[in-house]
C-alpha cells in the first residue's frame, strides 16, 4: 500500500498564493466588465447621479460591502469546483498537492463547499490567519478548514505514474540462418556448423552426411 506524507505549510501556502492569484484575476476582470458596462448604461440614459452615489459617504460602506461579498462568493466558489472535482486547484496541481478525506477517499461538493466556507474561519474572516498557521505544528498538518471539513492535504505526484522512458530488454541476435520448412535434421546440422569458424579466421569443413561430396565453404 502507497503511503502518502501529509504537506507541510509552506508547500500549501505557495499553492494558496496562486490559487489567491487567480482568483484576483478572475475578480479584476469581472469587476472592469461590470463597471464598465454600468457606466456606459448610466452615461447613454444621461444619468450622472451614480456619480453622486458612489462618492457620497453614506453609500461607501455598503458599496464596499457588496464588493467583499462578491469576492467572498467567488472565493468559495472557485475552491469548492476544484475541490469537489479532483481535490486538486491549479496551485495545487502545481505544487503536487490533493486533498482527501482523512480517510483517503477522494472529497466530493459538499465536503468541499464546507472546506471552503472553513477557509472564513480559519482567517478569522481575513483578519488573521491563525487557522492557516495551525497546519504548521499539528500532527496530520491540518488546518481549521480541514478540522471542520475532515480532510487532509497530501504531496501526491502526477497520475500518471508510469510515465518516463521505457528500455526494452536486449534481445539474442542469432547469426543462425532461418532453417526453410521442410529440411531435414541433417541439413539443420550443416547449417549450424557453417556458421561456426575458427579462431584464426579461417572456416571449417563441417561433417557431411553418408553419401555426399558437397562441402560447406
């Protein structure tokens, strides 16, 4: 049975980073294609009052609220596919990494929305990480996220196992001719005897049957 180590924190948080990375992309693109799109609708109907909205004080905090929100369901989102698919993000595929129940069987989605939901806990809802620093001094390298959900991390290399260069086993090149269907065992002899020389170089007259005068060369 294959014995896979747990991964350790700093691994996880480099796949974390790209994961965070992408996310961040993702949101920056959905958030110029909104933004665009409602100024755009606002400038065509002659409509400059949203400018006053965004920027009147009283509208900041639930404006920024509602980003956060975003974010946060996106987050969420993004962790509990990957996760409920393979157990496996792009960072973690990059790092070598999968997350598994604690009993070695593969997650599905709601194992992973609940792991992903964790993530909230385990950064005190971004405040502080201490639920991600936790996985650096227990025993199976869990985080909060992981205690919640029952799962593990584990380093696991590339599916495919059997990948690399295979070297066949060399074959015998016989120098013995192929005998032709139908000689006899007496010609077999011959055959093998033609191919066996002298040290010096020089060939053999093999033994010849009774009765013929032909030489083997």
């Amino acid at each position: 049975m294959t014995v896979y180590r747990f991964a350790g924190f700093w691994r996880r948080l480099i796949a974390f980073t790209v994961d965070t990375i992408i996310i961040n992309i993702v949101f920056f693109i959905f958030a110029v294609v909104v933004t665009t799109a409602f100024i755009m609708g606002s400038m065509s109907a002659d409509n400059l009052a949203w400018i006053a909205e965004i920027t009147d004080p009283a509208h900041v905090t639930p404006i920024t609220l509602m980003i956060a929100a975003c974010y946060v369901i996106l987050s969420i989102a993004y962790f509990t596919y990957f996760h409920g698919i393979k157990g496996r993000t792009p960072g973690k595929m990059l790092m070598g990494l999968q997350v598994l129940s604690d009993d070695g069987t593969p997650i599905g989605f709601g194992t992973a929305f609940l792991r992903s939901v964790g993530y909230l806990v385990s950064s005190f809802f971004f405040t502080f990480p201490l639920g991600f620093i936790w996985a650096a001094f227990d025993r199976k390298k869990q985080g909060w996220h992981d205690k919640i959900a029952g799962t593990v991390v584990i380093i696991r290399s590339d599916e495919n196992g059997d990948a690399g260069l295979n070297i066949p086993e060399p074959q015998t090149i016989s120098n013995i001719p192929p005998v032709e269907e139908g000689q006899s065992e007496t010609g077999k002899q011959a055959v093998v005897q033609q191919s066996e020389t002298t040290a010096g170089g020089h060939t053999e007259t093999t033994d010849q049957p009774e009765g013929s005068d032909q030489k083997i060369p």
